[in-house]
C-alpha cells in the first residue's frame, strides 16, 4: 500500500471526533469559548483583510477564497449562516482541545506552520493544518477538521476540504529534502443541527495522496486568481487527478482513477465523486 500507518492514526482522529460529538451532545461548550467564536465571527473582515491584505507571505486560507468546488448538481451551494458559522468555530476549537488530550500509541500528533516559495512570484505560500500526525518514520499526513450540518448533502464541504488538505501536503513535499510522494489527507467531520432532537454525528474520511505536481499547479492558479480577485473552479476530474496524480481524471464522463490508491481509497472516492471506476495504468 502507498501510503502507511493509517490504522492507528484512524484510531486517534475517531477518538477525537467522538469526544467532540459527546461534548456537543451533552452540551459540554462553556460559555467564553462560544463569545470567543462570536467576537471571531463579528471581527472576521477585519481578520480576513489582515491576513490576505498582500506582503510576500499569503495563507493557504486566503488562497482557498479564489477556489470554487463543482457541487452535485442536485444539491446546490451549500451556505452557511451566521449561527452555523459560530459553532462552526465553536466545534473546530473543540476538536483542538481534543486533539491534546488524547494519546493513541504509535501516532504523534503535532501543530505546526509550514511555508514554501513560490519563485515566479517572489511569494512565500504559508499553511497551518488544523493537525499533523508523524510516526517514527516522519509524517504521515495533515488533517482538515469541518462542521456541517446533519441533513443534506456535505460531500462540498468534504471537497474543499481536500483541496485545502492537498495544498498543505505539497508545502511538506518542498519542505524535504527528499521529497514526500505518498501521504495522508484525514478529513473530519463533525455533523451537527440546531434543532434539540437531532443529535451530532463524526466521520473520519482518510484520504491516500499522491503528493503530485498537479498541486503545484492548482497553488499557482490559485495565487494568480486571488491576486487578481476571480476565482479558478475545480470539477470532480480535476480534484481525482489532484489526489491520485497521473493516470487519473475523466473518461466518457466518468471519473477514473489508479488501482493505486484508487483502492485505498474507495470509500472517499463514493463521497467525492457521483461515478468513478479504476484504470490499469502503467504509472
């Protein structure tokens, strides 16, 4: 298998996410760290202008504002509102929280911010995955941590997610010296209502990456169109051959990817993309 160490570092996030759902459940959230999501919420232009008001540093987040996801075309653009967008905080602090306190054997969690170079640009790309997990071997891969509401489809959320989790990968890939090929993206998931009868949900979603130069080149796009305030999109045959790398794609409108890890990741590939099958390759 490509990429390694997955089974016990499933078992940490799944740990993770269980302590968040029941804290949500029992309503374990003391009241500074709701106001603090609030006070971020009501400051988050002024915040936002900060962060990617130009200078040669540019967070990876900034660069997320030029990306568009292709959604389903049944399920339309998912939006969220003021409430959601504070217990979204809310929840991404809890899982923080949760990620410190808990030990799981053979997996080492860690926070950290990672920076390349963009030398066409004079720019440097800067990211802070919401986690990092290392074994004694080195990394293992990032985690993305997103809320979404319980009804409906959350297979957007999930996709932007990735993307962001792929840009944080190639910025390890340059920071080597030898490079990083295979790692893991660890989506999470915390699913939540407003409503008091309907309970919050987690889900883990590993992800096996080929760290490929079709990142590289999303980063660029990226840059590119938040320098010049337009957007690039990226539909499901772009975002397979962004995790998979070559020999991935579309064929007669279907997304195709690799045995390797197209396998691996069978599960994911059934949220992310409506139809897709495996290819024999010779990469």
């Amino acid at each position: 298998m490509p990429c390694r160490g997955a089974g016990m570092a499933h078992s940490y996030l799944d740990s993770i996410i269980k302590e968040v759902i029941g804290r949500i459940n029992t309503g374990d959230v003391s009241i500074n760290a709701i106001k603090s999501a609030i006070r971020a919420f009501e400051g988050r232009h002024i915040i936002r202008s900060s962060l990617c008001g130009g200078g040669n540093i540019i967070p990876i987040s900034c660069l997320m504002d030029a990306v568009r996801v292709e959604a389903e075309q049944s399920s339309g653009v998912e939006r969220i509102g003021a409430v959601d967008a504070v217990f979204s905080t809310v929840a991404d602090k809890l899982f923080k929280e949760a990620a410190l306190s808990i030990n799981v054997r053979g997996t080492l969690p860690a926070k950290g911010v990672v920076c390349g170079l963009l030398e066409d640009y004079g720019v440097y790309v800067c990211g802070e995955p919401d986690l990092l997990l290392f074994d004694n071997n080195g990394l293992l891969g990032v985690v993305e941590h997103k809320a979404a509401l319980t009804f409906g489809k959350y297979s957007l959320s999930v996709k932007r997610a990735v993307v962001q989790a792929l840009m944080y990968l190639w910025l390890f890939r340059e920071y080597y010296t030898k490079p990083l090929e295979w790692a893991w993206a660890f989506i999470t998931i915390t699913r939540y209502s407003l409503a008091k009868d309907e309970k919050a949900r987690g889900r883990v979603i590993p992800i096996c990456v080929r760290v490929n130069d079709n990142i590289s080149t999303l980063i660029r796009e990226a840059y590119q169109a938040f320098k010049n305030d337009s957007v690039i999109n990226i539909d499901d045959c772009r975002l397979a051959s962004l995790i998979h790398g070559p020999g991935s794609g579309c064929l007669n409108g279907r997304v195709v990817v690799p045995l390797n890890p197209g396998v691996v990741n069978r599960a994911a590939n059934n949220l992310l993309f409506k139809r897709w099958d495996i290819i024999e390759t010779k990469t």
